[in-house]
C-alpha cells in the first residue's frame, strides 16, 4: 500500500543501521532521518526543463558541425569514439 511508512523498516535503519538508541531515534524529524540515511543525495528525477537545459549546455553534433573537432569516419580525433561512430553511421545507433 503506497501512502503507509514503513515503520519496521525506518526502525531497523535507524536502530541498527545508524546504531540510534530508540529515544535518538524518536526524538528524530522525518526531514533529520532521511538526510542521516543518505536519502536527500539521491539523483532527483529528470524533468522536462532539466532536459531541456541539458540539452542546450551539450547540443547534439553531426558530421557537418564547425565546432573544431574532425567528425570523420573514424569518430572524434583523440577520442575513443571510432567503433560508436561507426555503429550509429550505419544505423546500428547507440
């Protein structure tokens, strides 16, 4: 059931997990809790503005982009790029 807080679960974190003493634990804001067991560092999901502001900062390049990299059939110069480049040419995508 979604909307329920899974009480055994946040207790075994809290108690053995972190080592709280039940009152510690207690005495916690949900807010104080989540950040102690790392929740508040998870990747935040990708909206459709974040999207869109990644994809302004790291446009798309094609072959025929003026950007000082050589886009030829072997993939960027200096890079590792050869095989992918060659994959998504003929349409094998990537």
């Amino acid at each position: 059931m979604s909307g329920r807080i899974d009480w055994p679960g946040l207790m075994r974190a809290g108690l053995h997990g972190l080592g709280l003493e039940p009152a510690a634990f207690w005495r916690l804001t949900p807010v104080e809790l989540r950040i102690m067991l790392g929740a508040e560092q998870a990747a935040l999901p990708l909206t459709r503005a974040r999207l869109a502001e990644l994809a302004a900062a790291f446009p798309d390049r094609t072959r025929g982009d003026r950007d000082g990299r050589d886009l030829g059939s072997d993939g960027p110069v200096g890079g590792a790029g050869g095989k992918a480049w060659q994959l998504d040419r003929d349409g094998g995508g990537l």
